[in-house]
C-alpha cells in the first residue's frame, strides 16, 4: 500500500486586508497568548469566509479554512476552482512560501514549486547559473545537477540563450526553463500552478506528458493547478474543487469537473465589459462590449453549427492617440476551457489594424461564413496588442451555446464527444475486388 507523500490538517490560513504582511507583532503576541492558555485565537473568531462578492463587515479574511486530505505518493492531484477561491494560497502552504494560521502539514521529500512566473530564478544570473542555484537550494550535489544539465536544457528549448541573464528572457522562456528545472532534478514533490497556461500548446502538451512520467514512471507525487479542464481530466485521476477557501468537493476527476462546469456555467456571460476581470493590460485601448450574431445578424446566446456567425467587440480609447500596427484576436473554448479555435485582424483582415488620432470609439467584427463547431457551450476571449504593449486581455469574456445544424449538408450529426471541431469531407468509392 502507498505512504502519504502529503498530509493536510486542519489547515486554514487568514489575512488581515489592506496588510503588506499577513499580521502584525501585536497580533502575534496576542494569538500566542491565547493559544498557551487553551482558547481559540480571537482575530480568528471575527475572521470571515473569503467570498469577493459580498462585503464585510472585519478586515480578517480566511483564504483557507479547515482543509483536510492526503495525497498517496505516485499520485497526480488536479485542484480547480474560480479565480479567488484559495488554489495559489493552498500551493503557497504547501511549498512552504507562507505558514498556516493552524493546522499542520506533513511532506515526505523534497518539494519543487511552479507556482508564478519569476519565482525561484535570480533575474541577474544566467539561465545555466539557475538551473544549478535551484538544484543547490534542493540539497543536490554539482555533479548530480551537471548529469542532468543537457536534459534540462533541451526539454526547455533554450540552449542558445542559456548563458544569458534570464531577465531578458520572455515569459514563456522563463517558464519552460523553470518547468524543466523543477521536474528533472528529481524532487519527490512536483508543485504547478496556472503558470502552463503561459506556455504554446506544443510545450503544454510536453509538459503534460512529462508530468505524467514523473508519477507513473517515477512514482513521484504531483499537484497540479489549471483552469484547463481537458489537462485535469488528461492527467489527474483525483481532482479538488475549492470555493471561497474550502473544499466543496474532492473525488473522481470526472465527477468533480462536471459538477464544477454546472456550478461555473453562469459565470461566464457579460455583453459589457467595463466590470468584467482583466487578465493584463494597461487599458489604454479597453473592450467595452461584446456580441454573438446569428445569421439574420441578430444578438443571440445560441449559433447553429454550419451557419454563420458574427462576434463583434465595441473598443473604447481611453488614450486617444494615433495607434498602427495593432493585432486583436478572439479564441474560442470548449466547455473544458481548452483553446480550439483562434482568429486574429492579422488573418481576417491581412494586415494590422490602425487607430487615427482623437478617435474615442471602435467597433470590429469578426465574421464566421461557415461556425465549424459540433453541439456544445463555448467561451470567447478577447485580446488586444502591438509588438511591445498588451493593451486588453479578458479570459471567458463570454458564454455562447451551439445547436445542431446541417453543416455536411447531408442532415448527418456529428457528436461532441467525437470531435472538437467539424471538417467537411467526401468519400468516394474507387473500386471492389474478388
């Protein structure tokens, strides 16, 4: 039978807010005082569930409250939830970046944390200085680390910068290189946060089939964030759900993605724009609004599969100024917020887009002669950039459903469960033999 790799108890983890640090002297003291006298520390008694959508009344938040669960070693555990719902808080812990308010939390072996872009890596050294500094800080020897260095370096596609300060790499330099890093020194533990997402789909894909080599070939143990659900149902057998802080759920990965897309399913929808999250961007240029068209150019929550479809963005400029060379782009999701489809100006239009000096307001559309997609939910997200500064990014910025329609012309349907997306195709048959 398999030993526990990780051992939560009771673990919950509170936050003063508008607090640089979690707490203050006087509030240790105090929590101390209560605690050697047997009674329960009384900044937890006034602390509040962690919903961002209502308003307290204390300054005490509980970014975890009373979590308990074991993870087997050789085991992957997907963790998925909303943005907020205390899913980075639970890796912090458990990578030892931060302490818990109470509980314990027993590891057997060395840990390695993906958590966020820029975390573990010095940005003045060299990526070869970091990949040895990171097997140093996991109690490694140099030689250990040097028989690994050639895989590393490959696995991350970066020999050619890897003598180069990794400040000067681009994001998804940095993160191949930190993956790389974090599962090929071997570490008991592997730890990652949302940071794939940062990643192409071709280093994703890498990715993932590394991560299921570490614990199925390895038998090492592997946390895994992400709001992608076909990576989660891909390589976790187990998965949590946390909300606002707590476990809502934790079983069979299947069971618990679908529960979560039915909770998350209304959450997804806005037609205007100036509330919803941003991922990044300055807002200099902002999405204000967006549509889904039907055929008869009507605003419609629901497309037919084979007939066309209009998306179209209202922009507002906030810095009214003479933009050129601007790409936007819309990808669509599946109902497991994999990317399958992604459509830009620079194709739809064959050129970049220009905005003329004092102009306040932009409206763009996209056109789709033909919607390529079975039976099923959506979601689109928005993005808009130039070479140097990413001005709008909105994940999910909304919700549109698919119905059947003839789109091969010849009333056949294809399931969703057997394809993402629709190619029409003809057959003929060329001849028969004895």
């Amino acid at each position: 039978m398999a030993k526990p790799a990780i051992i939560l108890e009771n673990i919950s983890k509170r936050y003063r807010l508008g607090m640089v640090g979690s707490g203050t002297l006087r509030e240790d003291v105090v929590g101390w005082y209560y605690k050697v006298r047997g009674k329960e520390d009384p900044y937890s008694l006034i602390a509040e569930t962690n919903n961002r959508a209502q308003k307290g009344s204390s300054n005490y938040v509980w970014a975890l409250k009373d979590i308990n669960f074991s993870i087997e070693e050789g085991e992957v555990l997907g963790v998925i939830g909303k943005n907020g719902a205390g899913k980075s808080t639970l890796l912090k812990l458990l990578s030892r970046v931060t302490a818990p308010t109470t509980g314990s939390i027993k590891a057997r072996g060395r840990i390695a944390s993906l958590l966020e872009v820029g975390t573990g890596f010095h940005p003045e050294l060299s990526g070869r200085d970091n990949i040895f500094l990171n097997g140093a800080i996991m109690g490694m020897r140099r030689a250990e680390i040097k028989s690994k260095f050639d895989e590393i370096v490959d696995f991350a596609g970066v020999e050619r910068y890897i003598d180069t300060p990794v400040k000067r790499y681009s994001s998804g330099m940095y993160v191949r290189l930190a993956f790389a890093v974090a599962a090929h020194l071997e570490p008991e533990i592997l730890i990652v946060d949302e940071v794939l997402a940062v990643g192409d789909a071709q280093f994703q894909k890498k990715a993932i089939g590394k991560m299921k080599d570490v614990s199925q070939g390895q038998g090492r143990t592997v946390l895994f964030v992400s709001h992608n659900m076909a990576s989660i149902r891909n390589l976790c057998r187990q998965t949590i759900l946390l909300s606002n802080g707590t476990i809502q759920s934790m079983g069979n990965t299947s069971e618990i993605v679908s529960d979560y897309l039915a909770y998350h399913s209304d959450n997804h929808t806005h037609q205007s724009l100036k509330e919803a999250k941003r991922f990044e961007g300055n807002l200099h240029i902002e999405f204000s609004t967006i549509a889904t068209l039907n055929r008869e150019l009507l605003e419609s929550q629901t497309m037919v599969s084979g007939e066309p479809m209009n998306i179209r963005l209202g922009l507002a400029i906030n810095a009214k100024r003479k933009y050129s060379k601007l790409h936007c782009s819309v990808s669509v999701a599946n109902e497991q917020f994999a990317t399958i489809m992604h459509l830009s100006t620079d194709e739809g239009m064959g050129e970049s887009l220009n905005i003329e000096d004092g102009v306040e307001h932009l409206t763009l559309n996209c056109f789709i002669d033909q919607l390529a997609l079975p039976r099923g939910k959506y979601y689109l997200s928005v993005f808009i950039w130039d070479k140097s500064v990413v001005f709008d990014h909105i994940l999910h910025a909304k919700s549109f459903f698919v119905s059947d329609g003839n789109f091969f012309g010849n009333g056949a349907i294809k399931e969703p469960r057997h394809t993402m997306f629709l190619v029409k195709n003809q057959w003929t048959q060329m001849d028969q033999h004895g």
